[in-house]
C-alpha cells in the first residue's frame, strides 16, 4: 500500500487561500502536520481502532469494514442489519465497548425504514473473526430507537460515547430537521441521551421526575454530529446549528440548549432566531461559528504525537473542508485554528500511536483516510 505524502503541496496556495475573512484559516503549505493518504473508502462516517491496532470503519450505504492500516487489508463485516441510507441516512457511528476485551461488543448505529417513517437505531453485537478471516458481528440486536419515527431523511444524528467509568452509552438524537421536536419532553429528537449499555434509559436521569421521555439528558439540540469526554469526564458536543449557528456546547444534565427557540444562527429560510442571552434560560453554546463550518465529527484528544494539543478538541469540517481546533481550559472553549484540508472532513479519530486520523466524507477516490503526524 503506498502512502503518498501531502506535505509537499505548492506554495502556491499561500496565494491562492485569499480568504481574508478568517484569520485563523491556516495556508495549506503551514500545517503543522504531514498529510499521508492510507486508504479509500466509499462515503466514510465513522471509525475506531481495535486493541491490535486495526481499525472499524462505517460507511454510509451500510457496510462495515475491518481495515488493516499496517497492508492496507479490507475486510467486509457481516451482520449489520439493513440501512435506510437515502439523504443524510447511513451506517454511522461505531464504538467498542468499554468491556471489549472481555465481551468483544460493537456498538453502531444506522438510520432505518420501518413502516415508511425513519429514525436512527442503536445496535450492538460481538466482534468475531473466523481462521480463514471471514468476519461478523454475532447475535446483532437493536437496542434503542428513536422517537418517534418520521418523514424524511435528514438530521439523524447518531453519535455514541461511553462515559469514563464504562457505565453509561450517550447518544445523539437529531431533531430530524422538524425543529420543535427538540423541546417535546416526549421526544428523544434533538436530545442527548444517557442509557445503560445494554439500550435501556439509565436510572436517575435529570428529567424523567419531571415528565420527560427517561433516556433524556439534555435537549434543544439540532443536528448532533459530535459527542466526546475530556479527560475530566466533561461531555462535549458538537452540533450543526442553523444558518451561522454551528456549536460546541459543554453539555450538563437537564439543561435546555435552546434550538429552535434561540440560535446564534439563523433559520435557512432567512427567518430570524432570537440569539442566546444572558438569563433567557438557555444554555449558551462555548463556541459558535458563523460563517458557519458543518462540523461532522469530534475528538478529544489525549494523544502524545502533537504534545501542544493535548487536551484539545478537533472537528472535521464538512461544507468548511477543514480541519478545526477548539482550545479548552477547564469550562471554557475557544477557537484555535482552522486548516483547510480541501475536502469534506467527516470524522476526526486519535491512533494507538497519537495520530490523527481523518475520513473524508466523499463516494470513491474522495472517501480517503488520511493519517496526520508531526513534522519531523
Ligand atoms: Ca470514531
Ligand atoms: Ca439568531
């Protein structure tokens, strides 16, 4: 497999990145990272890494594929139910269990038709490769579901961490671009949600006493393409927002996050939202971007390969075709650098080694996985 080296792109683009606007667009022949292109797949959500190394990689018409980083060896993962991938549906995310060594349970998710409404599932099941390699995911089944299916096949969401001590699976619900979804206490749509790790809602959450769906965690949220744990067990969220509205919120039980009553953005239609104030009783995003960046994936990242930005958040960028940094210190975020990567950045991955590695969010040959190490 050969590894071509990006590092080298002209200088030219210096001069050709007029982008005057953003300060903190880094000129491509600047990044302090060397690009290498390792792989192609076809529309990439998500991946995770193996204990051995090997990688997890979803893409978007609903294969599941073990990929070898050190051959470039592809192999198709059977098991995986049928995916509704029309419009924003796919195959998205995928995780390990925090008890994978002992159980060796993967955790995904996919959009799906049932009935003719759509909505995103959870699911579950056991890593288990063959002698002769073939490999599965055994005794698959769905554990959570959206609610309530719907029209339509935008704004799913999907996104799954654990929490530091493996006791409990957050994942995202979109609000499925119906906009007031996100406030009904009945819907998981626009939410955050904390469920034990076998799908059901886990106990004590901070909205059930008050009449809202159990699994609930924090709502008014939109199009939650992002959702990690820094080292202090602090959840982050990423969201694409309306118009000018992008978001990295710091997210915190029972709080109400606004969408669609409040936004620094605006509706797409060019209608108004009124932006988040002090004491309207919404919790204000800690960064928010407009123009606006689509971001498609978080990391938190703890590696040590770029010592500088430990601690930090990364997000690809899908309409920005970038690669964007988030400083925190403690509560507080703030924006870093933005680097133009020239293609759709869908998810942003941190290597056993530290690495960086990125999914571009593109069909055949635009679909690459690219690995980003220190300059020497
Ligand atoms: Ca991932
Ligand atoms: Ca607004």
């Amino acid at each position: 497999m050969r590894h071509i080296t990006l590092a080298a792109l002209p200088l030219l683009l210096i001069a050709c990145s007029g982008d005057g606007a953003n300060s903190q667009t880094t000129a491509a022949a600047e990044k302090p990272f060397k690009t290498s292109v390792i792989a192609d797949f076809d529309s990439p959500w998500a991946m995770t890494f193996l204990p051995d190394g090997r990688a997890l990689v979803t893409e978007k018409a609903g294969e599941m594929i073990l990929f070898d980083p050190g051959n470039g060896t592809k192999i198709p993962i059977a098991g995986i139910p049928k995916v509704d991938s029309a419009g924003q549906g796919a195959l998205m995310d995928v995780v390990l269990s925090p008890t994978f060594a002992r159980d060796k349970a993967v955790y995904f998710s996919f959009s799906e038709e049932r009935d003719g409404l759509k909505g995103v599932a959870l699911a579950k099941g056991a890593f288990h490769q063959a002698s002769d390699g073939t490999t599965k995911l055994d005794g698959v089944q769905i554990i959570f579901r959206a609610s309530p299916y719907v029209e339509g096949d935008g704004h799913y969401s999907g996104r799954i961490a654990f929490s530091p001590d493996g006791k409990y699976l957050f994942f995202t619900n979109g609000e499925r671009q119906k906009f007031d979804p996100a406030q009904d206490p009945k819907s998981t749509l626009g939410k955050v949600l904390r469920l034990n790790p076998d799908g059901t809602p886990a106990a004590g959450n901070p909205l059930a006493a008050k009449g809202f769906t159990p699994a609930i965690w924090s709502y008014g949220h939109r199009n939650l393409l992002g959702l990690a744990f820094d080292k202090d067990g602090r959840l982050w969220e990423q969201e694409m927002g309306p118009q000018g509205g992008d978001e990295v919120n710091l997210i915190k039980p029972g709080l109400n996050y606004g969408y669609p009553n409040v936004s620094n953005g605006s509706h797409y239609d060019g209608r108004d939202i009124p932006d988040h104030a002090p004491g309207d009783g919404y919790e204000a995003p800690k960064v928010s971007w407009n123009p606006v960046i689509s971001p498609g994936g978080l990391l938190y990242y703890s590696g040590a390969a770029f010592p500088m930005w430990k601690g930090s958040l990364f997000i690809g960028g899908l309409s920005s075709q970038s690669l964007v940094r988030v400083k925190l210190d403690g509560e507080k975020a703030e924006k870093a650098d933005q680097w133009d990567m020239g293609a759709r950045i869908r998810e942003v991955e941190q290597g056993p080694d530290g690495a960086l590695w990125l999914l571009e969010d593109g069909g055949k040959s635009q679909g690459r996985m690219l690995k980003l190490t220190p300059v020497s």
